[in-house]
C-alpha cells in the first residue's frame, strides 16, 4: 500500500469511528466506502440544510398566515355580505315575478272589457243607423204629407164667408 492510500485508508477510518462504524474495513473496499462515506457525509449536510430551510419555511408560513389572516377575514364577510345580497336578490325576483303576474292578469282584465266595450260600441253605432235610416225616411214622410196639405185647397163656402 502506497502512502497516499494508506493516509486515506487512516483518515478514512478515524472518520468511521467518529461516527460509530467500527466494523472491519479491508483495503479492496477503500474507494466503496470513500464514495459510501461521501454521500452519506453530502446527505447528512442536505438533511441539516434542509431542515434549517424547513424551519425558515415554518416561520414564513406562520408570517403568511399573520398576513394572510386579515384577508381571511374580509373574505369570511365578503362572502356573507355575497350571501346576503343573493338571498335579497331572489327575494326580490319572487316580488317582480309577483308583480309581473298581476300586471298580466290586470292587463288581461283590461284587454276583455276593451274587447266588450268594443262590441257595446259596434252595437250602439248600428243602432245610431238604424235610427238614423228610420229618422231619414220619418223625414222624408213628413215632407211628403207636408207638399201635400200645401197642395190641397180649402175650399169655404161663400155664403159663409159673406156673413160674417
């Protein structure tokens, strides 16, 4: 064994101990458990690493939710004013549905007295004619008898006349 291996091999195996692994380590296995050593020394600095990131990460969160919390508030009441307002909403929809309703019917009343007072006014302008066709031909009688009594000649007697 050269010296540069047999300083890593006493290297190796003081760091071996350190950590607990007092088991047999033949020099075949060096450059194995060199890299083992390496990686297990690289995972244990990602672990501690890790964890402090986790734990800035935990105080982070707990930062967010002290900012977080009074936006969870404004939506907690945003959401009931939502509430209120859409229970208002169909509330008021079921009064203008309501109102539409009576509208129609009312317009419907309208529309049938309109359609009765027409008849009643078709009816009241044939009977206007018809009194109108019977005032004429009254008329037209009157006129004729009247022609007639100026026509006609009264005759006295002239003995009468005379004495008076």
């Amino acid at each position: 064994m050269s010296t540069a291996a047999e300083r890593k091999f006493i290297n190796l195996r003081k760091r071996l101990d350190q950590l607990g692994y007092r088991q047999p380590l033949g020099v075949e296995s060096l450059p194995l458990v060199e890299k083992l050593f390496s990686d297990l020394v690289h995972t244990t600095e990602s672990l501690r690493s890790t964890k402090l990131s986790a734990g800035k990460t935990e105080k982070e969160c707990s930062n967010f939710d002290a900012i977080l919390e009074p936006y969870k508030a404004e939506n907690a009441k945003l959401t009931r004013e939502n509430n209120e307002l859409h229970l208002e909403i169909l509330k008021l929809k079921e009064q203008s549905d309501r109102h539409v309703k009576d509208l129609k019917a009312t317009l419907r009343k309208v529309e049938h007295e309109t359609a009765d007072l027409k008849f009643l006014n078709n009816q009241y302008i044939h009977k206007i004619r018809s009194l109108e066709r019977d005032n004429k031909a009254k008329t037209e009688k009157i006129q004729q008898l009247q022609e007639k009594n100026l026509q006609a000649v009264v005759q006295t007697p002239v003995s009468f006349c005379r004495s008076l």
